[in-house]
C-alpha cells in the first residue's frame, strides 16, 4: 500500500502567481519575498518576519535566535528530523550533540533532561 505525503493543491493562482515571477530578475530574493515577509509578520502581530529557501534553514535560524552556538550542548532524541546536522562541525558550532533515547509519548526539558509529562 502506498500512502502519499501529500495531494498538492494547486489552483490557477497559484500558477498565474508563479508565472508572474518568472517573468522577472528574482528567483530567490525580490519583492514578493518582502511583500511576504511584511504580510506574515502582519499576520501573526509581530515586527519582523524573515522568508527562507527550507524547513532546515528555518530551524537554522531558531538555532541561532536562541542562542545556541560555539561552546553549547543539545541535547535531543535519537529520532530527529531525518537530514537535519547539528554538531561539532555543523555551521551553528555547537560543542557537542548528547543523543538519548527518550521514550515515546514523553515531554523532558531542561539540562540535564528530566521528564515533565507523560502523554
């Protein structure tokens, strides 16, 4: 049985929005990356928002936002997001990955870890 990610939806708009771009400079940068960034920040009421390429540039600059870097230590589940790198010589420089298992349907925080709630 195959079971599909995801059925896209995609409509004339979109399409119509698509071609309106390529019809110009920009493929990555411009003004509809503005236009977004200022509508999504708009949105969810806050003064800035900022339009990246992924999913892992997006955790990225999480990463950065809190803090994490030269000298830090994550620590996370032996299940992460599959292709994400967070280590010694990935670009946030963190010190050191500590992987555990954690078992499923269990929330812990903190450093060291500790569970906070069972689901």
């Amino acid at each position: 049985m195959q079971i599909p990610m995801s059925s896209p939806d995609i409509t004339a708009a979109e399409i119509e929005a698509v071609n309106r771009v390529l019809q110009t400079p920009y493929r990555s940068i411009g003004p509809r990356i503005v236009e977004f960034e200022e509508r999504t920040a708009a949105y969810v009421g806050v003064r800035h928002a900022v339009g990246v390429s992924s999913g892992t540039a997006g955790l990225h600059l999480c990463i950065i936002a809190a803090g994490i870097g030269e000298g830090c230590y994550i620590g996370m589940g032996a299940n992460v997001i599959q292709g994400i790198t967070i280590g010694p010589w990935s670009t946030i420089g963190a010190g050191a990955v500590v992987i555990c298992d954690i078992p499923p349907h269990v929330t812990a925080v903190g450093v060291p870890a500790r569970v906070i709630k069972i689901h």
